[in-house]
C-alpha cells in the first residue's frame, strides 16, 4: 500500500485557495499511484484563525467544497482537516476520512491546547469520542495534533483496535538548541514511535509547514510501523510530499509476535477509571 | 544557550522571505547602527531577499559616533546594499534649541525617534518594510525606546538572546571588527550597554533564560550561583518596562473591542 503525506503550507483563511492546492497535490498522487493521501490539520484553512473560526465554518453535509473533496476522493481515499460547523451550531476543529465519495470518519478534535501561544480552547468546542472506523486498509482511527500528546487517546484507538493511526498536525517549533531541528519536533517523533510499536499499529503523522504570525510550523512528518521502526519521514520546515510503501501484513505479524493487543484488558483499565472518576477530591 | 546557526538562520530567513511576499513587499529597509543587531539583521535579509532588495539607511548624530559610522559603512559594503546617509543632528538640534534639555536620555530617545520616523518615512517612499534589531535580551529587559528603536513591521531578531546574535553573526560572516565591539546602545558618546546595565551580556542572558525560557523561580536561579541583587535587578527591568512589550491599553465599554475580543491573526487576508 502506498501512503503520501502531504506536508503542505496552506494559506490562511483562503479556502478556495487550499482547495486547488488539495487538488493538484491529489493530481500528484493519483499520478503516482498513491492509495491513501493524508494532510495536515486545518489543511482547508489554516491554523491561526482566531476570529475568523466562526466565519470559515462549514457544515460536511451540505458544503460545496467539502462535496468538491469529496468528488476528489473518488479516485483515492483522502484525510484533510477543516473547521467545522456541528449540526448543533458549535464550531470544530476536525478531521475528515473520505473514500469512494463517501464520508467514512470525521473526528473532532478532543484536546484543544490552551496555554502559551496556543488559544483553540476560546475559538472551538471540543469533540467527545475516540472512534476507530473500518477503511479500505482495515480499521483507522484519527487524532489531530495535541490530541496525540495524550496517550489515552492513543490507548482508545488501540483498544477500537486500530491498525492505521492517522494523526494530522499543525506543530509548530519551539526550542532552539544546538540541533538542526526544533527542540520539540523529537517530541514527536518519540510519541510516534512509542504508540506504534506499543499499539502495533502504523502511525502516519502528517505535520504542516510554513509561517502564519510568526508561528514556524516545524514540519518533520513521519510514518512508523507497528515495529516501531521508523519507515519514511520528511524534511523540518520544508514542503514536502512524502510516499512511502508500506505493508499492511506487517500489523498481523507483529501482533502475533508480541501480543500487547490480545492481552489487553479494556474491562479492567474501564472499571479503574471509573473508580479514579469517582474519587476525584473536589 | 548554543544555537545551531544554520537552522536557525534558515528559519529566520523564511520568516523575512515570507512575511514580506503576505504583505505585498519585495524591498526590506532598516537602520544600521554600526552595531551587531542591525548589522546581523541586515545580512539575514540579504539572504532572504537578496542584496538589491534591501536598503540599509545609516542615521548618525552629527560626529558623535564617526567610529559607528564606519562600521556601518563597513557592513553596508561587505553586503553591497543600497544605503543613504542621513545626519539626524539638525532635526534634533533644532528641537533642543527650542526645548531645551539637560537630561542625556531624554535626548538619546528623541534622537531614537528621529531615526524611527525617518525609516518610516523611507519605508514608504521606498515601498520597502521596516525589518526589526531589537534582540530578546533588550526587549525582556526593555532597553530601548518605545517607539523609537523597537518600532519595525516584522523582527527577525526578537527571539535570539545577545549572545545567541553573537553565535549567528559569526556564522552569517558579520565583520569581526563589528562582533567584536562593544555594544551600546548609542545614547550618548562613550555609553555601553554593559555599564549602564551594571551586568555583562553572557550574565543577563543566562538569567533571563533560565527566568524566562526555564521558567524557574527566583530563588532557584539564586541558588543556581547568580548573586541575588543581580537576578532582582533583572527581574525589575522586566516587570517595569512591560508597557513597551504591549499595545496601549483601552478601557473595555463596549461590546467588543480591538485587542481584547476582537482578534484577528496578523497574516489576516494575506
């Protein structure tokens, strides 16, 4: 199977923009036989909306463009990131799956960073489910950026089971040091790493690049196998258009090797977090 | 605090390149000092722009600083840049004579001003952006002019400590007659920087990063082997000169209002 993840620098608040982009890049793609085609997160919008969130809001079910990608996905599955307007009128940060024209996932986002630069807690409303959704490739389950820093969300999906951990971003860099890379881009890498081998599952994380208000998206997207070896990965800060042949046996094969899935005990982990839940001191 | 010098210079280069083609600009346009900062900026915007794009505007006070005007001079070859040399003395001295003043700072800043309104002024005869040299030591400890020196339309600087420029210049090839000066911010004749501070750049600089970067307490940088009246000095500079890191306060009466609820990113539309 062949995956490409697009490390793109979408314009800002441009959607008409981004969406010839997602289509000249899918043009690429189809070209190169690609069977699944993953952008970043916001990869219609952008990421530094503010107040522009409200105005940049589609609804899935009845959007043009969001039918335009749809009509795109007819000739390969794609994963792009856009704002959307819930049916109840709230505002998402969230993620689409589309396949054969159909909507086969979209996943909201659930962990919305609000602290330091970062403000997604003022301008969205939060998703509430960690889904795992069957795919043309097996079952898939989707996390946008800050989501992925939190391991449980990782352990739902792999509990879903999951066997294609999509993980769209829009990191930027932080930390200068004496390496030719953001301090924070091996942050990453290590969760990428970690939630593979120990899901024994492919991570595929597709970061954004460029600049929007000084942000420095810090690109450095990678795909790793349920080994936990590191398959692919793109240049920091560039665009970039990664493919990568990847063989999706090697899930069953290694979770016969070391079964950390078949021995799981979602039972058990429910039952204590429920107790933990409910002790909570006020 | 050790940087990696082409990464860094390649961020720093993007940063430039693609601001100014959001904004419509393809000239940068800055003051050089003679000094490290500017001299620094002035070589990551030729890089990023190239030497045709970029205009170095070289604005000494009369003679009190020939030395500095060579350096810029200096700079302004290595880099082959346009420049122009404007004397700010008559401006400044005409509004002395009428509104006298005994206090070197005060005039240091007015003559700050000057050049601020002049690259202003040049920024629009030449559609060219003003590309900032203000340093993350200086704005932390809010040592420069408000609206003066730190007045620009994009930073490339503002995240690098002093010593940090220093590791960048070196590797950008700023002359070493330049990296090797004293820093001053040019107030008046035979100030520096490190004097009127009472610290040296590498002491500051470690502090504030391990007060502002680390994040750590007061008394754990004390204990860390910085002299106490040292790290309270620091952290009175920083928490006095806040104002010059903000935008200027507006009371909240209405239902929404510009910088407080009304928020929009600065690449809007760009």
């Amino acid at each position: 199977m062949k995956v490409a993840l697009a490390q793109i620098a979408p314009r800002l608040g441009d959607i008409q923009h981004n969406l010839k982009l997602h289509q000249n890049i899918a043009a690429k793609a189809k070209k190169e036989n690609v069977d699944l085609l993953i952008f970043p997160e916001l990869s219609l919008t952008g990421y530094t909306l503010k107040d522009l969130t409200q105005d940049i809001a589609i609804d899935a079910r009845k959007d043009a463009v969001f039918k335009k990608l749809k009509v795109l996905s007819q000739g390969m599955p794609l994963v792009f990131g856009f704002v959307e307007e819930g049916e109840d009128g709230l505002i998402y940060n969230s993620s689409a799956f589309l396949s054969q024209g159909q909507t086969l996932h979209i996943h909201r986002k659930v962990f919305l960073p609000t602290y330091g630069m970062f403000e997604e807690g003022k301008f969205f409303a939060q998703g509430k489910n960690f889904r795992t959704f069957s795919t043309p490739f097996g079952k898939a389950g989707m996390m946008i950026c800050y989501d992925f820093l939190h391991y449980g969300a990782s352990y739902l999906l792999f509990a879903g089971g999951s066997g294609l951990n999509i993980i769209t971003s829009a990191a930027p860099g932080r930390g200068v040091t004496g390496d030719s890379s953001f301090a924070t881009s091996s942050m990453w890498e290590l969760m990428g790493k970690t939630i593979a081998r120990f899901s024994s599952a492919f991570v595929f994380y597709c970061n954004r690049v460029g600049l929007e208000d000084g942000k420095v998206f810090a690109g450095g997207s990678f795909i790793y196998n349920p080994a936990g070896n590191l398959i692919a990965q793109a240049p920091y800060v560039d665009e970039d258009f990664l493919v990568a042949d990847i063989d999706l046996e090697e899930i069953k094969t290694f979770r016969k090797k070391w079964p950390y899935r078949r021995d799981d005990k979602p039972e058990i982990i429910l039952e204590a977090l429920k107790r933990i839940v409910k002790n909570y001191e006020d | 605090m050790k940087i990696n010098a082409p990464f860094v210079e390649k961020i720093l280069t993007k940063f430039i390149k693609e601001e100014l083609s959001k904004f419509q600009y393809k000239k940068g346009i800055l003051g050089i000092s003679g000094g490290l900062d500017s001299a620094v900026s002035a070589f990551l915007a030729v890089k990023a722009l190239g030497a045709n794009n970029v205009i170095g505007l070289v604005l000494p006070y009369g003679e009190m600083s020939r030395s500095c005007e060579k350096d810029a001079q200096d700079v302004v070859n290595t880099l082959k840049i346009r420049s122009k040399k404007i004397d700010i003395s008559p401006m400044v001295d005409t509004y002395f004579k009428h509104h006298p003043s005994s206090d070197r700072r005060q005039k240091g800043n007015k003559m700050a001003r000057e050049r601020m309104s002049i690259l202003y002024d040049f920024s629009e005869r030449e559609h060219a952006l003003i590309i900032g040299t203000s340093n993350k030591t200086e704005l932390l400890l809010g040592y420069g002019t408000i609206h003066g020196d730190m007045a620009c339309a994009i930073n490339p600087l503002g995240d690098l400590y002093k010593t940090q420029i220093r590791q960048l210049a070196a590797y950008l090839g700023v002359p070493e007659h330049v990296r090797k000066k004293v820093p001053t911010a040019g107030l008046w004749a035979g100030q520096t920087d490190e004097d009127e501070l009472g610290l040296t750049y590498k002491e500051i600089d470690q502090i504030l990063f391990l007060l502002v970067d680390k994040r750590m307490p007061r008394e754990k940088v004390i204990d860390s082997g910085f002299a106490k009246e040292k790290v309270n000095k620091i952290i009175r500079l920083i928490k006095g000169s806040e104002f010059k890191r903000k935008l200027p306060l507006i009371p909240k009466i209405s239902e929404r209002t510009v910088g407080h609820d009304f928020l929009f990113p600065y690449d809007w539309d760009r």
